[in-house]
C-alpha cells in the first residue's frame, strides 16, 4: 500500500488508541484589542497575550471550568473575522443566560428544540429540561456565534471534566 492510500478497514486491534484533546480552538477577528474587552467581559481567564516578533500577537482565553481555551491575533489565522462558531456547554442554561445578559453580552432568549435551522427553534426552556434539549446564543464583536447548549447528563463515552480534575 502506498504512503498516501488510507486501509479501508483499520480494526481497533490494529491501531493504538491516543487520546486527543481538543484544547485551543483558533478564531478569526479584526481588532485584537476589541476582542480582548470583550472576552474579558464574559469572565473568561486572559492566559497569555503576547507577541514573540512583529507580526505576530496571540491572545488566549480559557471560559471558566473548561479544558479548552479560544486564541486568536494578529498573523495567525487566514479565515474572515466573524466566520467561527463555537459551542459552549453549560449545566443551567437559564442561570447562563442571565450570567451572559448581567454582564452586558447581547444574548439571545433561551430557546429549545434544534439550533439549526432558526425556524425549527421553540420559545423557553426544553420543557422536560432534557439534556441538550435547551439553547441560547451570543456573537462576539466580529460576528463569531456561540451557541450556549444546556447539558446535565453526557451522552455515554464522553468525559466530564470533574472526573478529570
């Protein structure tokens, strides 16, 4: 087989599992220092801002209890300000929603049903609260959207980050 061909079966005792983390997510915006407001405006931890030669400024956030962080800069990413979307899990998507709203973010009413599309979205709260049943929505100063998502019981086989802390 040659280097490029992919097997068209590759069996689990084939391959050693590795762990991947998603642990930075890049986004693209137009003015740095806007965005650095703003995410600090969330509550969100400033990890590093720094720029190690002209040209190139990264700027990296970590959203409070998350094992993954946002970066974004100058010089670091090609992609239009504005065309990231992210998602955010929370485990009360009504106390998130009014966290969001006390903190002067313009946030979208709770809704419930599909995120996608618009149309298909209901009024409120899930009414079961099902998990992953209920949404809300921000953008940031660029467009970026996040979609905040209530989660109180994870699908089997992810990891709740309490376990890893």
């Amino acid at each position: 087989m040659a280097a490029t061909e992919v097997p068209s079966v590759i069996s689990e005792t084939s391959v050693r599992r590795i762990n991947m983390n998603l642990e930075v997510q890049i986004i693209p915006v137009s003015d740095v220092d806007r965005s650095k407001r703003f995410y600090e405006q969330l509550g969100w931890r400033l990890d590093d801002d720094v720029t190690p030669f002209d040209g190139l400024r990264l700027v990296q956030f970590t959203p409070p209890g998350s094992g993954a962080s946002i970066r974004f800069g100058e010089g670091l990413i090609g992609a239009a300000p504005g065309s990231a979307e992210g998602a955010l899990i929370v485990s009360d998507i009504e106390a998130a929603h009014d966290g969001l709203a006390g903190r002067g973010i313009d946030v979208s009413d709770v809704w419930h049903g599909p995120p996608f599309p618009a149309e298909a979205r209901q009024p409120g709260p899930d009414p079961q609260r099902t998990s992953y049943g209920s949404f809300c929505s921000f953008n940031d100063p660029d467009g970026n959207l996040w979609i905040v998502q209530e989660v109180t019981t994870r699908l089997p086989g992810r990891i709740d980050p309490a376990e890893t802390a």
